[in-house]
C-alpha cells in the first residue's frame, strides 16, 4: 500500500489519463467529475471517482480538487463518512478554495479535452 493507503498496483491507461488531465488543475481550484470526464473523453462521471478513488500518488494528482456538479464535495478515496469529507474540505480551504453557506465550492476551473 502507497502512504495514502491506496492500491499500488500500476494504474491503467484510462486512470493514467485521468489523472494527467487532473494535473491541470491549479491550487485553489477544483473541477467536476463531469468536466474531467469530457476533458479525458469518457462520458462516465463515475468511472472518473472509481480512477481517483485509485489515486496511488495524492496529493500530488489532487483527486480533492475533484467535487460533484452541484459544487458539493463528493467522497475522498471512495469514502463519503465525515473524517473522509472533513480532511477533503480541509485540504481545498488550505489551498484557498471558498465555500457557500451550503458546503457548496463557489467555482470550477473548467478543463480542456486532451
């Protein structure tokens, strides 16, 4: 197992994909399942969460700037129970990324398809 407890089994070529164009996204920003999943041309979003549920490299291929189309924050490693959601939330406000009232992130840096 890598440090963030994930498989460290090699990743496929569709989560090599996946997370190549996550590397796009900058600090402070956070994108869609969706939008990831048309910049990678895979019209799954959940295929996208299954890759960066996956991810033996985080934080350095930021799967927490991943959050659901409605700006909720969607699981963390394929967990949904609160430490996973709070260390989540955690990491994207120490990057600087600005929640609603809600919970909701404000904004999403929109990908360009590979």
């Amino acid at each position: 197992m890598s440090p963030t407890n994930q498989p460290t089994k090699a990743p496929t070529v569709f989560q090599r994909r996946v997370f190549e164009a996550l590397a796009n996204v900058p600090p402070g920003k956070t994108t869609t399942y969706g939008i990831l999943a048309k910049a990678v041309g895979c019209r799954s979003a959940q295929a996208i969460g299954q890759a960066l549920r996956r991810n033996p490299e985080a934080p350095r291929i930021p799967c927490h700037r991943v959050v659901r189309n409605d700006g909720s924050i969607g699981g963390f490693f394929g967990e949904n129970d609160p430490a996973a959601l709070s260390k989540k939330r955690s990491l994207l406000e120490a990057e600087g990324v600005a929640f609603d009232a809600s919970g909701r992130v404000e904004a999403v840096f929109i990908l360009r398809q590979l």
